[in-house]
C-alpha cells in the first residue's frame, strides 16, 4: 500500500525550479532515501512532504489526505527530525520533550509517559535532566529522534540524521532506526552518507537538476548502473591507452590519479592489466552505491 503518491509534483522560486514535475510513490512501511548532490531538490520535496513548502503544480498525497487541504491531519502522523540541532538549551532533556508535545494536546501525564518512553528507546534515560549543552552530538541527534516520536506517527522523515557524528554514534542510530522499521514505521530520509543508504533504505530515489534519476533498492541501481566490481589503477596516458584497447571493459571513468573499471569479470580484467599494462599494482573492490551517485549526477563540486 502506497502511503505518499506524487504525480507532477513541482515547485518553483520565482525563476529558479527546484522540483521539477516528479512522480513517485512511497510504500507504508518501508525505507526510502531521497540522495542527489546539494540543490538536487531533495530537501525541498521534503519540505512539501511536510506540508511546509506549498507546492507550485501537482498533486501530492500523504496517506490518502492532500496537502493542500489537509495540512493539518497531515502533519498530525508525521515525526520530523531536521538536520539542524533546534533543542532549546534553556530547558533540560526532558523539558525539551514536555514542551514540545504541547504542539500536539498532548496531556502533561500521557506526554510524559512518551518521553521516558523514548528516553529509554533512544538510550537517554540517564540525561533526562540534563540541560541540551551538556550533551554530546550524538545524544543531541537521538534526543531529536526522540522528540519526532512523541506523537507516536506512521511516517518519520529524517534530514540528514547523522550528519557530523562519530563511527559508533552514527552505527548505534543506524540500529534505532532499523528496530522502528520492523515496528511498521514509515522512515524517509536524506543523507550525504553513501553508506548510510545503502545499509538503511529499501529503496532510492536520486535527484539532480529537480528530477529523479533514478530509483530502485541499492543493489538494483548498483546492477543497472555499474558493474559488481571495480579494478582502479593509477592514471597515466600508458595505462589509459592500454585499457581503452582492452574492448571487454564497458565502463572506464578517469579521476584525478585514478583509473576505474567497472567489471564483472574483476579477476580477467586485473590478469589483463598486470599482463598487458605492465602494472605493478591495482586494487579491486565491490562496487557501491556512491559508484552509482558519482555515475549519475558527476564528480564535479557542487556549492
């Protein structure tokens, strides 16, 4: 069943389009991850998701209510965690949680039962009367999460959830967000994180220019869009010639130093380049989701 459905869905900023008439459909109960370089327009269909950002043209749907008409019933079932941390340093953890539940009618007993709730989901029971600039980042980024919960919704949109955090803060999110999946929960998420999405997402959506690109599971886009491996060598004009003659590689990207071949037959295509190259070293590793992303939308730095 589909829980989110556009169809031509676009916004525009007086000259500027930065949604630019997509259509997509979002599971119940799934994990979708919107990917694309920074201006994709990603966080703006978010945003439209979020019943925050009208719409130019279109029609977009959140569980079967228009976002136009039913702003309201809509943002009742979502939980929000933004990428900027917005906890209110004058109050305490659980202060943070009670206040915000306001917004909802939340009673003060029932918001209260939530909050220990998701303290002790989230790992912060032992912070509840902490003031917010005594935590670390990622106690900040789970009390975030934790206050997305308080009205118990069916879709959790996250931006960026992990942004600046350590290996071990990031893996312990990583694991909270997979244990509210297999709870039903709804989960969208943005993320810079290659992967992040490829560990967390059922399914991708990559964005560049306003449009979608492309979608499917990471192993699908991994399949049509590279190969399952990937042999890299340094570049020089011998080597680089050497490879284009070499008529069974089908994809072969130049960056910086590096040579990358895309193969299905990594271990052929390493005998040929030590043989007939005369290299004395190359590497080869499975190819990854960030493969897909640098292949559809460049490697070029956007600001």
């Amino acid at each position: 069943m589909d829980i989110i459905e556009a169809h031509g869905l676009t916004k525009k900023f007086e000259d500027l389009i930065a949604v630019n008439g997509i259509s997509f459909a979002v599971r119940e109960g799934e994990v979708l991850g919107f990917l694309g370089p920074n201006g994709a327009g990603k966080t703006t269909t978010m945003r439209m998701i979020q019943c925050v950002s009208p719409k130019t043209s279109g029609t977009l749907t959140v569980a079967g209510k228009d976002v136009d008409k039913n702003p309201r019933e809509i943002k009742n079932i979502l939980g929000v965690s933004p990428q900027e941390v917005n906890l209110d340093p004058d109050f305490t953890v659980i202060e943070n949680l009670i206040i915000y539940a306001r917004y909802f009618d939340i009673a003060k007993k029932e918001a209260e039962r939530r909050s220990d709730k998701w303290l002790s989901f989230f790992q912060l029971q032992g912070k509840k009367d902490t003031l917010i600039d005594k935590l670390s980042g990622g106690m900040k980024r789970r009390l975030l999460l934790a206050r997305s919960m308080l009205n118990e919704p069916r879709i959790l949109i996250l931006d960026e959830p992990t942004v600046g955090l350590d290996p071990q803060a990031r893996h312990l999110i990583w694991d909270l967000l997979k244990k509210l999946r297999s709870e039903g929960i709804t989960i969208i998420l943005t993320t810079h994180y290659m992967e992040e999405a490829q560990r967390l997402c059922d399914r991708i959506f990559v964005m560049d220019s306003g449009r979608i690109l492309a979608e499917g599971a990471p192993k699908q886009l991994i399949e049509r869009f590279v190969a399952s491996n990937v042999v890299e060598a340094g570049n020089t004009p011998e080597v680089r010639e050497c490879v284009m003659r070499h008529e069974r590689q089908a994809q072969v990207e130049v960056a910086g130093e590096t040579i990358h071949i895309f193969t299905n037959e990594p271990k052929a295509t390493l005998s040929y380049l030590m043989d007939e190259c005369k290299l004395e070293s190359a590497t080869v590793r499975e190819s990854t989701l960030e493969d897909v992303f640098l292949k559809l939308t460049g490697r070029m730095l956007r600001e």
